[in-house]
C-alpha cells in the first residue's frame, strides 16, 4: 500500500504467512490514523466500539460494514449489542496486525 493513499481510499490485498504481519514500528506509524482504535490482545487486534442511540441505528451500521468488509473480502470479529458494535479486526493468515486491518478500520469509521 502507498503511503500516498488515505487509509480509508485503499483496497485489501489478500495476505497470507509471517512475512506480512506488521512490524511495530509500522504499527506505530498506522495507528494515528485510526483515532479511536485500540490495540488488544497483546498487540495483535485493533478494537473500537462505536456507539449509537438505538438498536435501528446499530443495526444499520452492522449491515454496511458487512457489505465493505464482503467487498474488500477482510472481515471483523463483530459483538453487536443494542446500542454499539464492537469492532475487532485482526489477519488470522499472517498471525497478527496487517496492513488490512487499519485499512477496514479506516472504512469503518468512514461508515460510522
């Protein structure tokens, strides 16, 4: 991914093995651009939950991150409640952080 390109502009690429598991350094650099996102699970999944008045609302949100994340085939761990969503992503193919996680957080907050 170009530095270039907003987060929340770029595409998924499919990733697969160690080798594009994200350095901490990297992880350092991506994060300001995820404001809000937490890193969980000692540093191996990025968190937000997102808030909202109702459970229509919730809902709505739900479905059009599912439409983005069926779209850029990179899909989140989703706790849904009446009032919020948590959102966790993480790349269970490289074992960690990869650049598509940040990517769909940044998607996600677009939606939101």
């Amino acid at each position: 991914m170009s530095d270039l390109i907003a987060l929340a502009n770029a595409h998924c690429i499919a990733r697969k093995g160690s080798e594009f598991k994200l350095t901490e350094a990297r992880i350092r650099e991506l994060q300001p651009e995820v404001p809000g996102w937490e890193l969980v699970e000692d540093r191996h999944a990025l968190s937000k939950t997102f808030k909202f008045k109702d459970y229509y609302r919730t809902m709505s949100f739900v479905n059009a991150l599912a439409h983005m994340a069926n779209r850029e085939d990179h899909h989140p761990d989703l706790g849904v409640h009446y009032d919020r969503c948590v959102v966790r992503y993480s790349t269970h193919d490289v074992g960690g952080l990869s650049e598509n996680d940040f990517i769909c957080a940044a998607k996600a907050d677009a939606l939101a």
